[in-house]
C-alpha cells in the first residue's frame, strides 16, 4: 500500500468548532466530494491512488485528536457528534457528498446518515459494522467466545481491566468494546 507523505496533501481550509479552527486537508483528483471523519488524516494517508482517481477528499481530525478543539467530554454525545459532522460538511459548502470512516468511525457515519442531511449521497464504512443494537453485539460476544485464541482473550481481558482504571463517566460498554476489540 502507497502511503502519501503529508507534505503531499495540500491544505484545503479551516473549519470552526466552539469557536477554535480546525484544519481540513484536501486530497484526490476525481469530483466526487467526500469527507472523512474520525482520524481522517490517518485514514487520508493510507486510501489508494485508484480511490483518489475518483475521489476529492476532505478530512478533518476535529476533537478526537486535534488539541485545538477543547471540548468538554460530558458534553458529547452521539447527537452533538452528528451535528459537529453535519456543521463541517456545511462549512466546506460540499455537496452531493459521501460521508467516510473507518471501523467506530465507520459506524458513526452512519449514525450522522441517519440525520439525513440533504447533502450526503452516501456512506463508505470501512471496517465498520453496519449497527450496533443488542443483536449485533451478542453475535461479536459469541463469534468471539467461539473463535479467538486463549492468548486473544487473555490480552483482551488485560485491555478491559486497564480501561477500568481510567473509564470515563460518560463511557459504554459498547464503546469498550468497540475500542479494545480492534
């Protein structure tokens, strides 16, 4: 896989979440806009050239790792997220567009689609599964009782213990497990 050096991607703008500006790289030849959420400079960096051919794709940290954007966390919520997602795309004035994340990301555009901003053509999850609602999670709790090795469970286990000693209030179950089962 061809990863692009950063210095590659041009910077397309700026984008203002509560009040701080967050930057917004551009990348991709093709016309069809895309936006990238989560970890979208990571992600950027890794699609092929076969991918940008067709695509013009914007991506944005935002406040998952962006220092700049200092948000309360007990304020955030799915809704709130949704609506930062929706805010950003406006902000970009893109049109027509599909929405991109990978594996929780993933799964939170699909989440922002349920909005149904008139804008968005679409989803591209990668690595992402297509809900979680109890019947999903007790299919991954039996596929994984099932399949994954005694070390895997072990590690796992470790995993969930040291979340323990630093979760949040404000943290699922789900979203332990999204985290550490990847």
């Amino acid at each position: 896989m061809y990863i692009k050096n950063l210095t590659q991607i041009s910077l397309k703008s700026n984008v203002t979440l509560y009040g701080n500006q967050s930057t917004v790289l551009l990348d991709g030849k093709g016309d069809i806009p895309c936006l990238i959420m989560g970890i979208g400079s990571l992600l950027q960096k890794t699609l092929s050239e076969k991918i940008k051919d067709k695509l013009k794709i914007y991506s944005t940290d935002i406040y998952w790792v962006n220092k700049l954007i200092d948000v309360d966390s007990k304020k955030i919520n799915i809704d709130t997220i949704c609506r930062d997602v929706i805010d950003i795309a406006k902000q970009l004035n893109l049109t027509d567009y599909y929405l991109m994340g990978h594996s929780v990301f993933g799964g939170l555009a699909i989440e922002v689609a349920k909005y149904q901003p008139p804008s968005l053509r679409g989803v591209i999850g990668i690595g992402a599964t297509p809900g979680w609602d109890a019947k999903i999670i007790n299919f991954k709790d039996q596929y994984f009782e099932k399949y994954a090795s005694k070390e895997r469970k072990k590690r796992f286990a470790q995993m969930q213990n040291q979340y323990l000693e630093t979760k949040k209030e404000t943290d699922s179950l789900a979203s332990v497990n999204a985290y550490y089962e990847e």
